[in-house]
C-alpha cells in the first residue's frame, strides 16, 4: 500500500493562504459555496471561515425533494460549528418544470441538471454577496471526471483541487469537520441511496493510490501492474481519465 499521508498542517497553510489572496487579488473579500452536508463542501468551508472569517463566508444549502435529511442536519453542523452566514434554497421546484418534460431523464441526466442549477445559484448568490463562488471538487473527481460541467466543475477557485479523497480525509479530520461527516459514505446525493463509490466501481482509497502513480509519478500501466493492481482495473481508469480529459482543457 502506497503511502498517501499529508502534512496537514502545511496543508491547512498553503490552502487557507490561496484562498485569502486569490481571493483578496479578485478584489473581494468574501466567498460563497454549496454546503451538501458532505465532506468535501465541510472541508471548503472550513478552510474558507479560517482564510476569510466566518462572516465573509455564505453557505448555501439547496436540497431536492429526494436529498437526505443527513445532508441537512449535517450542513447545519457545520454552520454551527463555525458561524458561518447561511441560505437554504430548494431546488425542487425549479428542476421539476424540466423532469416533467422529460419523464424518461434517467438519473444521470437529472443529477446533472441538479448540479447545474445549483451552481446557477450559487452564482446568483455571488452577485448579492459579493463574494467569489468556491469549489468543492477533489483531484480524484477532477481526474476521473467524476464532475459536472457547468455544474459542480464552475466555480470561481477550487482549493481542493490538489487533494486526492483520502488525503481530503486526513485534512477534514485535522481541522475538525464533524465526526459523522467524515465516517459517512461518499456521495454527491444525487438521487435516493446514491453513493460515489457504488457509481464509481471503486473505493476510493483504491483508485487515489492508482492515480497517484499514474499521474503523479507517471508510472506507464505495465509499471501499476507490476505493483500489484490489476490490469483490468489500471485500464479502466487509464481510460476513464483519458475519455474525460475535455472537462480539464
């Protein structure tokens, strides 16, 4: 096993300090997000009430008909947590219109337009704020294509964008995300019982080692095999990455 193990400390610096100054080099001094209630939204927000205060911070909250009630309750244990300036706007009502026109949209579809009118929000909210929209998407993501454009991918800076899951993970834990948000099960909560995992076909803490080697120290696929993963798997994931390539140009 690889070892994926971060200075959480220097991360905790280096992230807070991008956000800070790209933010204040913007010219604004305030940010905006989506808080899902998972761990990736918790950690930005986080990072955001430490670089910016948590009164230049707004978390927006904006579940659909079928979002978990988890994902509430545990959005709200961060805005607790860090006195944060909050929304909560449904979406239901304005996706539906679109549903009904189309009642054969399966659930990817439907995610999709989910993740897009959230960012339409977001950067509605933005304008009143006046503040940058942050995103909340991880390397992992970013590489694999897990992302939708023009959806959870728009923002105006990523800081996570350099952080594989479990090494997300470690950093969450050191700043002190709640606990049930880092032992809940990875999911955009898309749809009733979606997790990422499941939609993936791979743990995370599986494909972030295979990545690393690919990506990072550009092993060629012979080389991941020769380390113990397997082949059917490294070429999944060579392709995936490449097939998604148009989401990072």
């Amino acid at each position: 096993m690889l070892d994926l193990t971060i200075d959480t400390n220097l991360a905790r610096k280096i992230l807070t300090d991008f956000i800070h100054t790209e933010i204040t080099r913007a010219g604004f001094s305030r940010a905006v997000l989506g808080l899902s209630g998972g761990l990736d939204s918790a950690l930005a927000c986080y990072l955001a009430a430490e670089a910016l205060q948590p009164e230049n911070v707004l978390a927006v909250r904006m579940p659909y008909a079928t979002s978990s009630a988890d994902s509430l309750a545990h959005a709200q244990l961060v805005i607790d947590a860090l006195g944060v300036q909050t929304l909560t706007i449904p979406i239901t009502d304005m996706v539906e219109p679109l549903f009904n026109r189309y009642p054969d949209m399966g659930n990817r579809r439907r995610g999709n337009v989910m993740a897009r009118q959230r960012m339409i929000i977001l950067f509605d909210q933005s304008e009143v704020f006046k503040g940058l929209v942050l995103g909340t998407s991880n390397k992992t993501e970013i590489l694999l294509g897990y992302t939708t454009m023009h959806g959870d991918a728009a923002c105006a800076l990523n800081p996570l964008g350099d952080l594989y899951k479990t090494q997300l993970r470690q950093l969450a834990a050191a700043v002190g995300v709640p606990e049930p948000l880092l032992q809940k099960p990875p999911s955009a909560d898309l749809w009733a019982g979606q997790t990422d995992e499941d939609e993936l076909g791979f743990t995370y803490a599986a494909v972030d080692q295979l990545l690393y080697l690919l990506v990072d120290q550009r092993y060629t696929p012979q080389e991941c095999v020769d380390s113990g993963f397997e082949v059917k798997f490294v070429h999944a994931v060579i392709e995936r990455v490449r097939k998604n390539q148009f989401k990072r140009v």
